[in-house]
C-alpha cells in the first residue's frame, strides 16, 4: 500500500513504482470509480474515432492472420512498379 498526500488543487503524485507498474506517462488518462468506501483508479487509453475500427475483433482476428501468413512467407511482393503487382494479383489464388 502505497501513501500519497493530496495538495493543493486536489492534485496527487502516483509513486514512481506504480507508475512503471501501469506504464503511465504524463498526460495519460485515469478513470476513477468509488466502491464501497475505495476509490479505485484505472488507467485509461483513449483512441481517436477515426482509429476505432483497428481496435474491434474482426480487425484484430484480420491481423492476426496476417501475421501467420507473414511468419510462413505466404506473401507475395514487394514489387518495383504497378504493373509487376497488377501481374501477381491476377496470378495469385485466393
């Protein structure tokens, strides 16, 4: 248990091993919920709007099988012009 003294602003300082424990930086978000008589604190990542997509399950599901494909070389490419990959795609069985 770790004793923190609250200062003006209501601001408290995280002790430095919790803080490499959570892997916090500065400007990081934390959520902070009471139960019972605790105040419990959770780190929190916000992701922009725009960057949800690569977050769902279906993406994350998508990527891994990606990386399976690439650890086994099952891919085709890289190509120094359009018309090499053009050529490979209409090749390439799916």
């Amino acid at each position: 248990m770790e004793l923190v003294k609250v200062k003006r602003h209501f601001q408290i300082t995280i002790p430095n091993n919790l803080r490499k424990k959570f892997n916090l930086a500065v400007g990081d978000y934390l959520e902070i919920n009471n139960k019972d008589s605790e105040m419990i604190m959770k780190p929190v990542k916000i992701v922009h709007p725009d960057q949800e997509y690569f977050y769902t399950k279906e993406w994350q599901e998508g990527e891994a099988l990606a990386d399976k494909d690439i650890a086994k070389g099952d891919v085709i490419g890289p190509f120094d012009n359009i018309n090499d990959s053009l050529r490979a795609l209409k090749k390439t069985k799916i």
